[in-house]
C-alpha cells in the first residue's frame, strides 16, 4: 500500500480563474520533474465537486479571484479535508495576508513572480501529508487490534464461566426429567428448559469462537468437496431471488481446519450477503489459489504473504459504510432489526479463521456490494483427527472407579451424580493437587476425568503425575475452552478424549463409556 502511494502520481487540484496562471503553474510542475494529474476549478461549487470527486493530494489556490476568495476555500477545506495540505499561490498577497492565511491553516505560500520552487514545496506537502496518513493509519490499526484482543478475551472469560453453569443446568434438568411422563405438565417445562440451555450453549459457542477459544478439530481438508456439499443448502437459504455462481478453482491445496467450522464460516457469509440483497441480486462463491498483495498485506489482520487457499464471497447487495467496516467482527454488532440478527456471524468467522491461522479481507462499497475473502494457509503434513462421535444409543450401566477433577462445584456436582446414578464409583476432588494425594489411596482406578483449566496445576500435568503410577488409566479432559496455554505449542497427548463444556449427561456417559470399553458392540464404541 506504502509502496504504490510513493509512486502514484500527485492529483493537484488548482483554485485559479486566470488561464495563462494556471499553464504557467502547470510547466513549472513539469519543469522540476513532478509527475502529476490536476483539474482545475474557479467557483465555490467546482471546488466543493473536485474535492469529492478528484481526491486531490493537495490543493493550490490562488488568493483573489472574482467568483470565489482563497480564504473562504481554505475554510471549507479544512472543515473537511484538513489533512490535505493547500498551498497560495498568489501575485498580491502581502506580508500580512500570508500571515493571516498561515494562521488560519494554510500549508504554504508562494508569489506568483517566484515559482522556482513551486514543485519542491508541493513535493514536500504532499510527501508529509502522506506520511502523517499512514502514520493514523497504523495507529488506528493498532487500536483495533487492541479492542478485539480485549474484547476476545471478555468474551472467551463469559463464555466459559457460562459454560460451566450451563452443563449444570442443563443436566439438572435432564435429570429431573427422567422420573417424569411426557405430557406432565413439569415434563414441558424441563423440556424448554434445555431447549433454552442449548440456544444459550450456542451462543457460547460462538462468543468462543470469536474468543479463538474454541476447542476445535482441525484435519486436512479440501475446501471444494466442503464447497460442493454446501450447495444445496446454500441454495435453499438464499432463495428465489438471488442467482447463485459458484467457480471452484482447480489444483487447490488441502488446508488444516475444522470441517464443520468450515462450513459455518461459509454459511455465515452467505447469510450476510442474502441479508444485504433482500430485492435480489447475485452470489458469486469461488475458491483459487492466490497470494495476497501490498494491499491485503498492509490492511488485514495477521496477513501473511505466500500461496493460500482462498474462498470468496461476492455479492452485489447493500454494501457497507467505513463505519459499519471497522465494526463488522465486533461480537453483537450488527445493523439489523431487533430479532433479526445477533451480530455474531462475522465474529464467528473472524475468530475461526484467525484460530485457523488465516486471515479475511473484505471490500465493500455503500450501493456497490460486498466481497469477502477468507485466506488459509495450505496444510503442511498434518495429522488426521478422529471423526465425531456416532448417535445417540441407550447407554447399559456402568461399572469402574472414576476420579474426577474439577474446580467448578455447578459442574462437578451433576456429574458425580450421574457418573453414580449409572453405577460407577466416584472419587471427586475440586483440585489438582488433591487429586493426587487422593490416587495414592486408591487401589484401582479406570478413568480420571479432569477439567484441563484449573487454577495451580492443569489436568494436563495432573494426567502426566497420575501416569506415573498407573500407565494404564484412562483419562477424559472436560473442557470449556482451548485454554490458549494448555493447546498452543505442544497440545495434549495426540488422540487425547475431549468433553466439551457444557456437556448434557448423556454426553458424558457416552465418553466415559465408550473410554471403559464397555460400550462396545452397542455402537458406541470408536
Ligand atoms: N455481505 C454484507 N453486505 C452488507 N453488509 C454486511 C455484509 N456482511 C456483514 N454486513 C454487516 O455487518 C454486520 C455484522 O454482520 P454479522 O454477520 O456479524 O451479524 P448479523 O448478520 O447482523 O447477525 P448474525 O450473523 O449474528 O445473525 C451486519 O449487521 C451488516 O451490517
Ligand atoms: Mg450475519
């Protein structure tokens, strides 16, 4: 972006009525070797219309002229475009006047007789005024990427405290439900109850998104078969109106995400461009292989440069306004009705793709649509996860010694009751260490379920101490987040078992059956 500002060439708007000045001007702009583009206004109105229009780099006004005055333009100036220098050029200013016109903001000041060193001035004027831009600019940048940390961080911290509570509630009322008929009127109301747990649990789930805290399972993954299978749905969601094209490129590279945040991400896009279009239009979804350039280089965050693999979203909708721009992944922005959206689309998005090691570029016009670019990195020998649990099954009771950890009462209370509904035996500890000394007095010990986040020592460094003994167990890590310390660098054990926060009784029992073996034959098993 730098680089190409250097080389363009100065746009000069020039506030002159006398022909013969304006030439003399112009050559000597030639003369000392400016390269340069300029218009030329006289009034009010073409002054007003040039600056919108042309975006000059700087302004050159003579100082009296007969359908407008040199000091009423500056003042319009720099009502608007203050950071854009404006130079007098002037054959009566006088000592005082140019005083006057410094004060009131002018950049400089010439005489008319002497313009040997027109272009030097303007050169420096408009070199200056670019660096002050840039220099904005970059600080903005950083102030932006300040408040999403920031706001990332908030977000993950509320999303797994309300984890927490919500496998509580969650399991409670799956509990209570057992013992009671369908069509009993508590029946309904523990069955809305977690209808509401898992709409909260999905809200969660996207603010930890957003907070890159999500705990995904990325594996490699070709982006157009994700692409092609998307297209049905895609197609029904956006309707009747809207003409959908799809151009997937050819000898692109596998990359390493999570499939079903894939998918998300690409959804949550597609939505956002039929939202902008509700009077129709066109989608265009393509994925190549591309490199990013200056501008992507020097604009997006985490933008790194090389062979990616890009998926693009194009439509002709609404576009957006800077401002809207420079919100758009903020976590609950959003410019829709009450009801209509819950401004954690483009979060998602955003926090997916920078967990992923990506990036996103977006340009977008007001009247003009949108186009969003998702950059990810080509996947360099990854491991292959394991696919996601299979359905549901009745789960026979459950026999063996469990030691569960976890510092969460909410949390840790349901689960010993349902682990002990089910049959198993349960020691419980809330902390790491008391875990340990609790293993010593214990002859046999299957599974240790332990939250991977507590205070003091992690389940991680807990599972390494157990093992110590017991090379044999078993071990479970609940989690309501990928705890950027616990997953980044060397991520647990590969292969290692994850209950996701918050998990409904069900779930648990189905991971600790199918760790104790006995699941097998019931299709539970791996
Ligand atoms: N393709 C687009 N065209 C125009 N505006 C867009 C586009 N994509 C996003 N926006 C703007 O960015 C805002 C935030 O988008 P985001 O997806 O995060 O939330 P939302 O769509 O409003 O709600 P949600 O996705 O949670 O239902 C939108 O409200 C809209 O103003
Ligand atoms: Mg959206």
């Amino acid at each position: 972006m730098k680089v190409d500002d250097k080389l363009r060439p100065f746009r000069i708007l020039v506030l002159e009525d006398e022909e013969d000045d304006f030439d003399l001007l112009v050559r000597q702009l030639h003369r000392e070797g400016i390269s340069f583009q300029t218009r030329r206004a006289q009034t009010e109105n073409d002054f007003m219309r040039e600056l919108g229009e042309f975006t000059p780099d700087i302004v050159i006004s003579d100082y009296a002229m007969p359908a407008f005055n040199g000091l009423a333009a500056l003042r319009i100036h720099l009502k608007s475009h203050s950071e854009i220098p404006f130079l007098f050029v002037s054959g009566t200013i006088g000592e005082e006047t140019a005083v006057q016109a410094l004060k009131e903001g002018a950049t400089d000041y010439l005489l008319k007789g002497h313009l040997m060193r027109l272009g030097q001035a303007v050169r420096r004027a408009v070199e200056e005024s670019r660096a002050r831009v840039d220099k904005k600019r970059l600080e903005l940048e950083l102030y932006h990427s300040q408040k999403m940390e920031a706001i990332g961080r908030l977000a993950g911290g509320v999303a797994h405290d309300f984890n927490n509570l919500l496998t509580a509630i969650m399991g409670y009322a799956e509990l209570l439900s057992n013992g009671v008929k369908a069509g009993d009127p508590t029946f309904e109301g523990l069955d809305e109850i977690r209808k509401a747990g898992r709409r909260a649990a999905e809200l969660t789930r996207q603010l930890l998104a957003f907070g890159r805290k999500q705990v995904l399972s990325p594996r490699k993954t070709d982006v157009n078969e994700i692409l092609a299978g998307l297209l049905k749905l895609v197609a029904r969601l956006i309707g009747e109106d809207i003409l959908l094209k799809t151009q997937l490129g050819s000898g692109l590279k596998d990359v390493f995400v999570d499939p079903g945040q894939l998918e998300q991400i690409i959804m949550n896009l597609v939505v956002n461009s039929r939202d902008a279009m509700p009077r129709g239009g066109t989608i265009i979804l393509s994925s190549r292989m591309s490199e990013p350039d200056t501008r992507v280089l020097g604009s997006c965050e985490g933008a790194r440069p090389g062979r990616h693999v890009v998926v693009e979203v194009i439509d002709t909708g609404t576009g957006m306004t800077p401002e809207t721009m420079s919100r758009m992944f903020e976590p609950f922005f959003t410019t829709k009705e009450v009801g209509k959206g819950t401004g954690l689309g483009l979060a998602t998005v955003y926090g997916i793709v920078r967990q992923s090691g990506g990036f996103i570029d977006v340009e977008s016009t007001p009247g003009h649509g949108s186009v969003f670019r998702v950059f990810f990195p080509p996947a360099v020998g990854a491991t292959v996860h394991a696919p996601p649990p299979p359905a549901p099954v009745a789960l026979p009771p459950g026999t063996g010694n469990i030691l569960l950890v976890e510092d969460e009462e909410v949390v840790r209370k349901i689960a010993v009751q349902v682990l002990r509904a089910k049959g198993y035996n349960v020691i419980e500890a809330a902390s790491g260490v008391s875990a340990v000394s609790l293993a010593r007095e214990q002859t046999t010990l299957d599974l240790l379920l332990t939250d991977l986040v507590m205070p003091k020592m992690g389940g991680r460094e807990l599972a390494t101490l157990i093992r110590e003994d017991r090379p044999d167990i078993r071990v479970v890590y609940m989690s309501g987040y990928s705890a950027d310390s616990v997953m980044e660098g060397a991520a647990p054990e590969a292969g290692a078992a994850f209950l996701n926060k918050p998990f409904t009784p069900q779930e648990l029992l189905r991971m600790v059956q199918e760790q104790l073996g006995q699941a097998k034959g019931k299709g539970g098993a791996r």
